[in-house]
C-alpha cells in the first residue's frame, strides 16, 4: 500500500512539475507544500489516512504561504 501512494505521489509531482512554469505563486506553494506533506507523513511511517492528510495540509499551508508571497512582490 505504501508503494502505491509513494508511486501516485511521485506520478502527480511529475505531471505538477511540468506545468510548474506557468503557475501562480500559490500553486506552486501548495504543489510544494503537499509534496513535502506526502513525504513527511510516508517517512514517518504513518497510516493511510494520515500521510493523506498530511499531503493535504501541507497543500493548504503551501497554498497560503505562496499566495502571501506572491502578493508581497
């Protein structure tokens, strides 16, 4: 199970890392933000639902703090 969600995890930051140029400052902080998420939560031997949810904090955070980045410039 953990091989797939490591492989799904990897599949979607190659498809966001293909577009990465032509996003907003919070786009690319949230597909940074639920990369590291996803990571945090696989390393740390977490269950299912929890390295889920850590990809999907870690998007929201990452959404938020790209999207006050990008307004500052």
């Amino acid at each position: 199970m953990r091989t797939m969600v490591l492989l799904i995890a990897f599949a979607g930051m190659a498809c966001g890392c293909d577009q990465f140029d032509n996003m907003s400052s919070g786009q690319k902080g949230m597909v940074t933000g639920a990369a590291l998420g996803t990571g945090i939560g696989l390393v740390s031997g977490g269950s299912f639902g929890t390295v889920v949810g850590a990809g999907l904090i870690g998007g929201a955070v990452g959404y938020v703090g790209g999207t006050a980045i990008g307004n500052k410039n």
